[in-house]
C-alpha cells in the first residue's frame, strides 16, 4: 500500500480500518424507530452509530445497575408521598 503521497491507493474499508475499528453488528428496526433514532441523533449531533453505541454501553454498565437498584430500594411509597407533598405533583 506504499504510495506517492496524493497517489490514490485501492482498498477495502477492512484493510483501511482493520486495527482500528470495532465489530459490526447489524440491527432491523422498523421505519418509525429508524426515524426516531434518526432525529434525535441529529438533534445531538451525533451519528446512529453514535447515539446506538453510547446507549448500549449506558444500558451494560455495571455502576448503572448498582444505581437502578438502589433507586428502586429508595422509591417506596412514602418517599414517593413525601416528594409529591414536598416537590408538588406533575402537572398534566
């Protein structure tokens, strides 16, 4: 693959990316999800790929689970009866 520098070299996207990319993986969604996934990737700036990867990662962390679990230890009815006196409840 050695070149003149500016020389186009023919390659695949393996060849060109195989130290530095990840896995592929491929997923089917529906046209609706897809277009959801679509405006709020753009809505953050990101790519799918993006948006996709940083929520599977979020949804494997150790640390999250830890933090649902005792969320859920802490959400019983009379915390939650406190809050709503406290804070107010949700307006329609």
């Amino acid at each position: 693959m050695e070149t003149a520098i500016g020389e186009a070299v023919p390659c695949t996207a393996d060849e060109l990316y195989a130290d530095s990319m990840s896995k592929h993986i491929t997923i089917r969604v529906d046209e609706e999800f897809h277009a959801r996934l679509a405006a709020r990737a753009a809505a953050e700036g990101t790519t799918i790929t993006a948006l996709v990867t940083a929520v599977a990662k979020r949804e494997l962390d150790a640390d999250r689970q830890r933090f649902l679990d005792a969320a859920a230890e802490f959400n019983t009815a009379e915390n939650w009866a406190y809050f709503q006196e406290r804070f107010g409840r949700k307006s329609a």
